[in-house]
C-alpha cells in the first residue's frame, strides 16, 4: 500500500514496531524505580531505552551498577551515577535487563551483547529481577545457540568439551574472556544449564533459570503484558 493522502496512518515496518514495544517494556520497568534506589543495568537496545526512561523520571539518590562498559558509557552521558557494584554492599534492590529468548517457564537465553557473565552477576545481586523484551522476544521453546564466556588458557580444549560449541568473532568480553556460542538442541534448559556450569574453563553461559527472575515485562500489540518469574521480590 503506496497511499500517502494525509489522514491515512500506514502499518509501521516491524522495526519500528519492535523499537515502540522496547521503549514501551523499558518504561513500565523505570517506573519500578523509586528515589534512593540501588539498580542494576544490563546490556543491549531494550536497556538503551530503560536508561533514557530513567533519566527523565528525575530520581533522586538513585546509585546504578552496570553490565558493560557500553551501558555504563550511556548511561553516564544521561546523568545516571554509576559505581561499581562492589560499591553497595550485600545487595541491589532491581536489576533490570533485555533478554535474547523468553520461554514460557520464565527460562531466558541471555548474551547477545556478550555480557551475560556480568548481567547475571546483577540480576544475582537484585532482590528483584525485572527483565524487558518485545514480543518477539517470546518464545515456545529455547532454542540454540547459547552464549557462553570462556577463558583464554585452555580454551580449544573448553569447546571441545561443551561440543557443539563455536568461538564467536567478536571483541572479548568486558573481563577479557573469549565469547563462544553453544549450538546443541535445548531439549532441557535445566540439565543443560548443569551440564554447562560443570564444564571446567567455562565462566558463565547465558541460560538464566526462573529461580533468577521476578518479573517480565513484554510489550505487544496489546501492551506490556507482566508475568512472574520464580524469584519473589522483597
Ligand atoms: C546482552 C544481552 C541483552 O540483554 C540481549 O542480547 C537483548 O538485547 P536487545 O535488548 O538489544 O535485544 O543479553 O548480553
């Protein structure tokens, strides 16, 4: 359809589409943020939206850890005060973060942006755990590849261990480990995760349990939906 009368609103590309539920996921979680707050970041263009949302909330004596070195570029050119989470203590009181896969037991497959490690270091730390996606983000069933950071000593031996498994070719991660991806079916999101975290000179892989997650905000065609994960928040 070509029709540019004035009046006549045309369906919006995907992108767009998808760019309007990121923004709209990342504002219903910004207004979970209260004054005095300790918030954990995560990483991508989901959270790139959170962090202009937070900005124009005008919070005061809000103290912000972040997963990367890009959101804590961001967020710091927005007036957002970061630190480093071993700046506050026992616990954060939010993590908030996108998500590559959002199956419908609340597992995620986190890593696109190849800081997983860091971001469930965060969402470990938050009493509540607020994750943020668009509708295509939601999935039936998780499928490959899952992320996964490994060390540099050892590492064709590490690949060949989570076999099928592949280096990816991209910068390291934040803490200079190598970013690899597991390409395996996911018949078994728990068994896989175990099986992943058992294997020596892996750091961290990007599948996040329920037991990790409070809450998930996805935003679609009828609005931001919010189901519950298995972590309750305090
Ligand atoms: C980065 C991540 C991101 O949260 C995930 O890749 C989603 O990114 P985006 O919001 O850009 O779709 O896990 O390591």
């Amino acid at each position: 359809m070509t029709d540019e009368s004035p009046g006549v609103s045309l369906p919006l590309p995907p992108d767009s589409v998808i760019e309007a539920e990121k923004r709209a996921a990342a504002a219903a979680a910004a207004a979970l943020a209260q004054d005095g707050m300790c918030v954990g970041l995560g990483t991508g263009s989901t959270v790139a939206y959170l962090l202009a949302e937070l900005a124009n909330r005008g919070l005061r004596d809000m103290r912000y850890a972040s997963s990367s070195p890009a959101t804590t570029h961001a967020a710091t050119a927005l007036g957002l005060s970061v630190e480093s989470l071993d700046a506050f203590g026992d616990a954060l009181d939010l993590a908030i973060d996108g998500a590559d896969q959002i199956d419908p037991n609340a597992w995620l497959i986190k890593g696109g942006g190849a800081a997983h490690t860091r971001e469930k270091i965060l969402a470990s730390a938050a009493r509540r755990f607020v994750v943020i996606a668009s509708a295509a983000k939601a999935v039936q069933a998780l499928r490959p590849p899952v992320p996964v950071e490994i060390l540099r000593f050892g590492s064709s031996w590490t690949l060949h261990a989570l076999a099928p498994a592949e280096l990816r070719k991209c910068p390291p991660s934040p803490d200079g480990n190598l970013i690899g991806d597991y390409l395996g079916a996911i018949e078994d999101p728990a068994a896989l995760s175990a099986r992943l975290s058992a294997t020596t000179g892996l750091v961290e892989h990007g599948l996040f349990p329920p037991q990790l997650v409070s809450d998930i905000l996805i935003a679609g065609p009828q609005g931001v939906s919010h189901r519950r994960g298995a972590k309750a928040p305090v």
